[in-house]
C-alpha cells in the first residue's frame, strides 16, 4: 500500500511542491529504483542521525516533534524534522490520506498499527467495566386525560398538590416503574447491543449508566470512567521512556499521529480528521450544520455529527443511542465496522442502541442486552440468544431478522406466531416469566455468578480513573469557547450588521427629527425638547439589545447537551460571549453619538459629547447582559418573550421619565431605585442639562433653584450635583456585571424546560374495552409479507378489511422520460463548472398501479425525494422535462392535489392539539362537503384504528423532542393525517425512519392494508428488513445521479430481483441472499455488491 501511494504522488506531481511519501523507510525501499539519488545506505544512515537527534532533545521537545519522508518532484527522499502541533492543513490532510487512503480497507490496519506500538514495549491500555446492580427507576405520574396541560387539569393539579401537602387529599398520581431491579455487566472489548421495543427503558437504561439520572440514584458502580482529554499525554512519555530504553524506532506516521493527538490546547487535531473520515463526514467537513431555515447538511449526517461529537474525545466508555436514526443500512453497517474495529483493538467499552438494525450489523456485536418493560430478559452472547429463547419454546422463522424476532417476541399481539413446541398448547409468557427463565439459563447464571464477585479494584488501570470535572485547564476552556464564540460571531454576521443598519437608520430619523434649526436652548419650554431626544435616544439604544434574548435562546439547546456532557462550564460558555460583545457597544453606541450629538445640538462641549457617550456604551452593555439573563431564565421563546416585554415595561415605568420620581407611591419607590433605566436616564440628562449654556437664572418660584437646568432635573425628580453622573454610570456598569454573573448563575443551576415524555395510557379504563374490541378485530399479530409468505396470507385474510367506509376512484400514475435540472449553484461555478444547469434526475421512467406497493430505494443522494416531489408536484422550482399521465390523462396539479397524499419526512402537527382533533380537523378541510358529519367520524375512527392511535387518542401532540408524543406515535400521525383525506394516489416519504422494527412494521401493515383497498402508494424506504422490504410488491431503484437501475416486481422472495442482478453483475448471490442490501450496494457500484447471509 505505502509503495504504490509514494508511486502515485510521483505519478501526479506536475510541479516543484513536495508530497507526502510512505510511513516507514522500510516502505519507501520498496519505491521503483529511478526514485532514489542516494543509496539505501545512506538513506538509513540520514534516517537514523534524525531520529538519534530527536531523541537527545528533552522530553517537552521530543513529545512535540517528529520525521516524516518526503519525495521530491526530482525523485529525492529527503527526512524532514516536522513540529507536530503545528502542522498545516494540507499536510495534515496528506498524512491522513497516506494513513487512510482506503477507509473501508485500511481503517482496521491503522488501529493495529497503533496497538502494536504499545504493545511492543508492555503498556497496557486503559480498561473500564461497567457494572449495574439492582437499577431501578420509577415516576409518579398522571395517566390518561389527566395527564394532558389543559387549564382545567394544571389548575385540578395544583389544587390536589397544595391537598396533598397538609395530607387533605389524595394524590391521583399513579407509579410507573420504568426500570424494575435491572442488573448486569458491560465488559471492555465487547461490542454491546442494546434492543428492546418502545417503552421498554433503553434511553432510561443507557442515561442511568451515563450517569445522567438523578443525583439520587446511587446503585450503579463503574470500575473506571474516562472523561475530558484523557491520559494520551502521559502515556505517550511513558511510551517514548521505554522506546528510547528498548532502543526501538516508532513508525513515523504512528508517531506523527499520536504526538499530534496527545498535545492538548490544538485548534485542529488529527483526531477530528479520523473520526470525519471513518463517519464519511469529510466531504461535509466545511459546510454549516444548519437548522430549519438555514441549508446545511442532511439529517443523516448530523446524526453522525452528533456521534462524532463524543467519539473525538478519549472516552474509553461510550454509550450511544439510536446513532442509525435517517441512515441508510449500508452507512449504518460501515460504521459500526469502524466501531467494532476500535473496541476490539483498543479495548473499548460500547453499548450501542439501535432500532431497526439490518442482519449483516446484527452481526458485527458480541453481547446483546433485550430490554422489555423496564426488566431485563436477555445480556450475553450473541451466538446463545436463539438459544435462549428456543429453551422458552420460540423459534426465529428462516428469512426473519433476528433483531426484528427479537423486538416482537415479547410482544404480547406478536408473541404466538413464533412458537414452535406444536406438541404444547401456546400461552402467552410474560416478560417477568422471560426474566425468571433467563436467571436458570447458562449464561443468565454465568452474569449471576460474575456479578456476586466483587469487582476487585486492584486490577483497574490507574488512568482510567479521573479526578478533574474537566479535561483541560480554565484558561484553554476559554480560549476554546471564545474561539468558537468569534466564529459564530462571523457567521452570524448578518444580524450584527443588520442591527448596526437598524440603528444607523434610526438615528437619523432621530437627528431629523429633533433637527437643531428647531431646537432652541435656555428657557424651560426648550427643555421638553430635549428631553424627548435623550429619551427617545435611550429607548433605541435598550431595545437594540432586545435581539440577544432570541440569539441566546435558539443556543441554549446545543449548551444544554454540551454542559450535561462536561465539555465547559457555564462561565467559560458565558464570559467570552460578554467579553465579544464590548466591541459591538462601543460600535453601536458610538454610531448613535456621533450621528445624532451635534445634529440635534447637544451641548457641545466635547467632554459632554465623550460622558453621553459612555452613558449610552454603559446602557447598551446593561440591556444587553439584562436580556441574556431573561433568556437564561426563560429557556424558550415563548417564556423568555414574555419575561422580556414584561421586564422591560417595568423597566420603562419606573425609570424616572414616564412616571416623575415624584408622583411614584412611596410603597413602590424601591422599583425606582432598582430600575437600570432610572441611572441611565439620570446620567444623559444630567449630563445635557448641567451644561453651562443652560446655566440661565430660574424666574419660576416655584422651584428653588438657581438655574433653568436644575429646575428642569428637579421637575421630573432627577439628581443636580455633577457627581450623581459618574455614580449612575458606575449603577450602569455595576448592573451590566450583576446580569452578567446571573446569567452563568443560571446556565449553571437551571435545566430545560419540559423533558421528552410520552402520554401514558390509562389501561385501567380502556380494559373495558378490551374484551368487545379483540371479539370484533381478531388477530392483532403484525401480518407484513402479505404478497410473500403463504403463512401470513392466510392470516391476512382471516382479519377483515378496514378502511373502506367512503368511496374512492382508483387512480394510476406513469411517468416517462422525466428530467429534472436546478440551476448550477454559484459555488459550483467558482470552481470551475461551466455548466448552466445542474441535473439531478435522468430519463426517469416507470409506473405506479392501483393495488401494488412500491418501494423508491437508494443511498443517500440517490434522487428518491426528489422524484417523489416532481411527481406530487411539490416542486415549485427548477425545470421540469418529460410527461406524467394520471390514469392515461395528463396530470393537472390543481386537480391532482385533491386526489393525492404526501406524507412528509418530518412529522409536522400543530402542537397544542390532541391526536384525535389533529385527525378530525383534516378530515374535516380536506374531504367532500357532502360526506355526513356522522360518516367522517366514523372514517376517522377507522383510521386510528387502523393506524392503532386509538389508545393515545386523547394524547396532546406536543414539541419533538420536548413534549407530547415519542416518534414512532408522531409517524403514525403523519400517516393517519393523510389517509383521513381518502386519497387515490398516496406519497410516503421515509415511513419507517426513526422508528424500531415492531412500529416500523405497524406502520407497514398499516400502508399494506391501505393497499389492499385499492390505493396507489409508493414509499421511500432507507434501512428496510427483510420483512418490510419484501411487503412491497414492486421495486424502483435508483443509483446517485437520479438514475433508475431496476423497476419491475420483487417475487416470492425477491427471486426476481436477484435473478435480475444475476444475469447483470458478474457476482453470484450466496444462499439466503439479503436482497436489501444486494439493492443499496448494487447502486452503490458498478459490477460489485455484497450480500449479507442471514443466519437461521
């Protein structure tokens, strides 16, 4: 590898740069002859003189300092000493590529070249065991209606907790146990799985471990834990002591990488290349993440993101979960290839949770840990899972995945059809029945018997334990957050400059205003004037800092995770946002002053003009420290809107202006002495009107004082010595540092508002229901291969069909030559493309039929959505070629949209609402005029049934994320909101993403159902089993570029598919093939694709 790399740079240098050669001189000896000017000999001799110098440095040099071999374009090898800390962007690049230049292949090599060097000299790695004994978590909580924010409810509940606190009343508070006495081990160098359908207590499980529960909880015991930075620093001089002492020569690129990797305090480190490279992040690494209104990178990969976030860290534990959610399976089975490849090698502890994980990634984990209603019912092997639930009388059928049997078989509707003792009469067996079973089984004992030994704490390695909070110094914490801080200041640039022009804008309205033709001095009467001006002005200034309160609120989500997760301290997160702001109130302020000082005729004196000007840099710095701390307080827009309009009219009211400190009641003269507005307004009008020009002899009696200015600041209240100035600016400043040291008070001490929580289900009062409903319904089982398996067609038909109240015209939909072009985006054309037009749809052809189920798939960047949306029409952009007939007619988009449905992506419902009233009102807006009230509830109760809503059908939907319904529920919505509209034609953009294998397959029972009446649907699919897969009938696959590879039926099990790719590729198919990942690979390559064999 290393020789045919240093052939290839030869090969490609056209000019007089250097370029990066192989690893070792070993490597580069093995370059074509016409390389070398020199002998070997001499080479050596040149390599090891460098090495030996390097090695006399003292240990502070020598860790910072390493050799790389160059070629130059003349073909001389020439050993260069490099400063590893400050190697520039390309040759870090370089290195990489010269270290990875296959990550597929190459990423495993590398983690062992690394190994290999502390092993050689007897370094043991640092290891951490996780132990978990007796874990339980419980909530009081309401249930059912009760448990929905209406106004009657919240007030009915404050009510009975104010009862319930003298002991008056009776809590209806119900005790949900989430975990229930779990216990178990996750060893170092075991790649761990963790499964368990919705409900079962995975995230609670996984946060307990992490340690992110209540500070309460103190049932878990870790042998060792890694946080911050970690210990590459001091492992590295001990590797170095003992290479030097061994008289051992390290790999150079190894040496390279490790010294780069273990200075702390870098800006950039190799590790952030590695873990973009291995995430196939590195063809994202220089775009914006993104949001909702700012074009970033896709969902997919910031997901990965997120998981990259924790893997660039030492961490020697790491807990991950669903790391898959909006991946493709094939990204998904790369990934978990690099993870398994580092917890093997360099012995780290992993608990991956996944939710719908493809056989061939199944396959990658050692252990699996099954999790169902909060107890554990299986943690071993992976090889002795069947074997386990084959002693308890359930078998996983031949073509099921094993994930996916895994997830249903302690499901109670989908327990039966895996049992498979024929000569014993089936009952249903518990999850607590599982638990027990597993306590008897072999390697429920084994767990049993390593957990009664305790962990000896001898054995731990010394550096895996950590005794700082966090892993670098105060000051490289704020150097790292005030770096970060400077960049979003630039990326944000807009809203600075926005505001500068907001405030440029409204300063001259200011000076034209208040023009100083039309403002006299002197008398009393012309004080009002100026009066107007210094308030108008102060009102400007404070509402100009109004923006920070929005700016900190949209960060605090992203603070929120990276605080928990110990990256910072709330002060190093706060200090250098208050430090980076001074510039920008000395700029705006200072624009303010000078536009409007002299135009409108202040005093013009130049030490007034320089005092007003503090005054007003004074204002602007307290309201916006005042702002940020309402936002702190806040937490949400909504909540930190209303403190913030709520705090300013206070603020205003009681400022000196409004009301004169005179008229305010003495019981609320305290709000005058603790307004920030009051010294503010103090300070520019005393600052104006104790000038000298307003220094006329007072003639009114009735103020005792000696001057028109003093009478005018004693009219309204205000100070008249000089010295009050410097003390109101000193107020200013002091209020500007309180807000200040408030607001990291509380990024430090508050939480989120509102965490994730789901509705629970009052099974007490639907229990009544339960009889009558299973008599009217039958089988309940998840019935998926309908067209595929003849046991489950049989079940099929035995269930009565749904959904068939109102009438429909069954529609088809074809398409021929369709292209679709955008224009070429103006950073494409920097870089050289001369093209007008970028294509991303190619001669697209096929046909959607009544009563066939058709799956769009290819990898991501494949087209899928982006022929969804050219065929229902949602493209309002861009160019359109190629024709698209609705039944042979040509499809007019005003009257398609009445007679289609799109199912988007992302789950959008209007939050405050309940899932039937969601359902009710697009009924109600979207279907015939003349379908009867009566019948339009009954088709709405059809379709929750049908969708299985109905057990959360008084449920508030609530935020993602934040409240309300978890995922799976707020697909199954998204889907229920379209079918309510009784359409021919239905569109289903990625139905399964983000959902476990049981609600993958509810949801796809749910479109196969639909199906069956008659309807045209066509689903994009990303990590299909084989179930879901094979319930589609048909089949459009797309390759990137926009491109179709295959169209046409899937057959009994995908037979035809295969057969097809057969004839195409010149590679055969194992027995068992998995047709899915035959599909995503084949689009993937060209003459190549991999199958994964599944295990039976």
């Amino acid at each position: 590898m290393a020789s045919a790399l240093a052939g290839d740079d030869l090969a490609r240098s056209t000019s007089s740069r250097r370029s990066w050669a192989s690893g070792s001189f070993r490597e580069v000896w093995t370059a074509p002859p016409d390389v070398f000017n020199r002998s070997g000999r001499q080479d050596d001799d040149e390599e090891e003189l460098r090495w030996a110098a390097i090695e006399r440095l003292p240990t502070y040099d020598r860790l910072r300092k390493g050799m790389l071999t160059q070629v130059l374009d003349n073909g001389k090898v020439v050993h260069d000493e490099v400063d590893v800390t400050n190697l520039g962007m390309q040759d870090k690049k370089l290195l990489m590529e010269s270290i990875l230049k296959v990550t597929e292949e190459d990423n495993e090599k590398f983690l062992r070249r690394l190994r290999d060097r502390t092993d050689r000299v007897g370094i043991e790695i640092p290891k951490i065991e996780v132990r978990y004994e007796h874990v339980s978590v419980e909530g009081d909580v309401y249930v059912g209606s009760r448990a929905l924010p209406t106004l009657f409810n919240v007030t009915l509940n404050t009510i009975e907790s104010i009862l319930g606190l003298v002991h008056l009343a009776p809590s209806k508070k119900r005790k949900i146990q989430i975990l229930k006495d779990v216990s178990g081990i996750v060893k170092p160098s075991r790649m761990t799985l963790l499964l368990g359908p919705p409900g079962a207590g995975k995230t609670t499980l996984l946060q307990a471990l992490a340690g992110k529960l209540d500070k309460d909880l103190k049932t878990l015991d870790f042998s060792g834990r890694c946080l911050g930075v970690g210990t590459r620093y001091e492992m590295l001089v001990e590797l170095s002591r003992r290479e030097r002492e061994a008289g051992i020569k390290p790999d150079p690129e190894i040496d390279a990488f490790m010294k780069n990797t273990a200075m702390a305090g870098q800006e950039t480190s190799l590790v952030t290349d590695y873990i973009l490279k291995i995430l196939g992040l590195d063809i994202c690494a220089d775009i914006m993440v993104g949001d909702e209104m700012r074009r970033g990178i896709s969902g997919g990969q910031k997901k990965r993101v997120t998981t990259g976030e924790m893997l660039v860290g030492p961490a020697k534990a790491l807990l991950m979960d669903e790391i898959s959610t909006g991946l493709d399976s094939s990204t998904t089975f790369q990934i978990c290839k690099y993870m398994r490849q580092m917890v093997h090698i360099m012995d780290v502890t992993m608990v991956i949770s996944l939710l719908q994980p493809a056989p061939e990634t199944f396959g990658l984990f050692d252990d699996i840990i099954l999790l169902s209603e909060g107890q554990i019912v299986y943690q071993g092997p992976r090889e002795n899972i069947l074997e386990f639930f084959e002693h308890v009388g359930f078998k996983c059928p031949d073509r099921k995945g094993v994930a996916d049997f895994l997830q249903e078989v302690t499901s109670k509707k989908d327990q039966e059809q895996y049992w498979f003792k024929k000569n014993h009469p089936y009952r249903y067996i518990s999850v607590s029945e599982f638990a027990q079973a597993f306590g008897s089984f072999h390697i429920g004992q084994q767990l049993a018997a390593d957990l009664s030994v305790p962990y000896d704490k001898s054995r731990a390695h010394p550096a895996a334990l950590v005794t700082e909070k966090y892993g670098i110094s105060n000051w490289e914490l704020f150097r790292a957050c005030f770096s970060r801080e400077w960049l979003l200041m630039k990326r944000n640039s807009f809203v600075y400059i926005f505001k500068t022009t907001q405030i440029t804008i409204m300063s001259i309205i200011a000076f034209t205003v208040f023009l100083r033709t039309e403002m006299p001095v002197g008398t009393v009467a012309d004080g009002g004037k100026f009066f107007g001006a210094l308030f108008f002005s102060l009102i400007n200034v404070m509402f100009n800092g109004m923006a920070e309160l929005a700016m900190t609120v949209f960060r605090l989500p992203v603070f929120y995770k990276q605080r928990d997760f110990l990256f910072y301290p709330a002060w190093a997160f706060g200090l250098p946002i208050w430090v980076l702001r001074i510039p920008l109130s000395f700029v705006e302020s200072g624009i303010w002053i000078i536009l409007t000082y002299y135009t409108i005729g202040f005093a013009p004196s130049a030490s007034r003009f320089f005092r007003q000007f503090l005054a007003f840099f004074g204002i602007h710095q307290m309201a916006l420290s005042l702002f940020r701390f309402i936002a702190a307080v806040g937490r949400t827009q909504v909540v930190a809107n209303t403190l913030g309009t709520f705090t300013l009219l206070l603020v205003f009211v009681l400022g000196g202006f409004i009301i004169a400190k005179n008229d305010i009641e003495p019981w609320m003269i305290w709000g005058y002495y603790i307004s920030p507005m009051m010294y503010g307004q103090n300070a520019i009008v005393m600052n104006e009107f104790l000038d000298k020009r307003w220094s006329a002899p007072n003639t009114d009696p009735r103020y005792n004082a000696p001057t028109v200015g003093t009478v005018l600041l004693k009219s309204r209240g205000f100070y008249t010595e000089d010295y009050w100035f410097w003390i109101c600016v000193g107020a200013l400043f002091g209020f500007s540092l309180l807000f200040n040291v408030l607001f990291i008070a509380a990024l430090t001490y508050l939480n989120p508002l509102g965490d994730s929580k789901a509705v629970i289900a009052d099974d007490e009062n639907d229990k009544k229901n339960k009889d009558s409903s299973s008599r009217q319904h039958g089988t309940e089982g998840i019935d998926m291969a309908v067209r595929t398996s003849s046991e489950i067609v049989g079940a099929s038909h035995s269930a009565p069909k749904r959904g068939m109240v109102l009438p429909f015209q069954p529609l088809s939909l074809a398409f021929n030559h369709v292209n679709y072009y955008v224009d070429m985006p103006a950073a494409m054309k920097t870089q050289g493309v001369e093209e007008d037009r970028l294509q991303l749809l190619r001669d697209v052809c096929g046909a959607f039929r009544p009563g066939i189920l058709t799956a769009l798939v290819g990898v991501s960047g494949a087209g899928k959505t982006t022929l969804m949306d050219v065929l229902a029409g949602r493209k309002t952009g861009g160019y359109i070629e190629g024709t698209i007939n609705i039944s042979g007619y040509p499809k007019n988009q005003a009257t398609f949209a009445r007679v289609s449905g799109y199912c988007e992506q992302n789950d959008i419902h209007s939050p405050n609402v309940t899932v039937y009233e969601s359902l009710l009102y697009s009924a109600w807006l979207r279907l015939s005029s003349d379908v009867k009230t009566q019948t339009r509830k009954m088709f709405v109760d059809e379709v929750m049934e049908l969708v299985e809503l109905k057990p959360i059908r008084d449920a508030l939907v609530g935020l993602p994320g934040v409240d309300g319904l978890s995922t799976e529920q707020r697909k199954r919505l998204t889907i229920a909101v379209e079918l309510v509209a009784n359409p021919s034609i239905i569109f289903m953009d990625e139905p399964t993403s983000g959902l476990d294998a049981r609600a993958a397959a509810i949801v796809m029972r749910t479109v196969r159902n639909t199906v069956d009446t008659g309807r045209t649907v066509v689903c994009t699919i990303h990590q299909p089993s084989i179930d879901i897969f094979e319930a589609f009938d048909e089949l459009l696959l797309m390759k990137r570029g926009g491109q179709v590879i295959y169209a046409g039926p899937l057959g009994r099990h995908s037979h035809k598919l295969i057969e097809y790719f057969e004839l195409t590729t010149s590679s055969a198919r194992q027995i068992g093939a998995c047709s899915v990942e035959m599909a995503f690979e084949t689009s993937t390559t060209k003459n190549l694709f991999r199958c994964a064999v599944i295990s039976t």
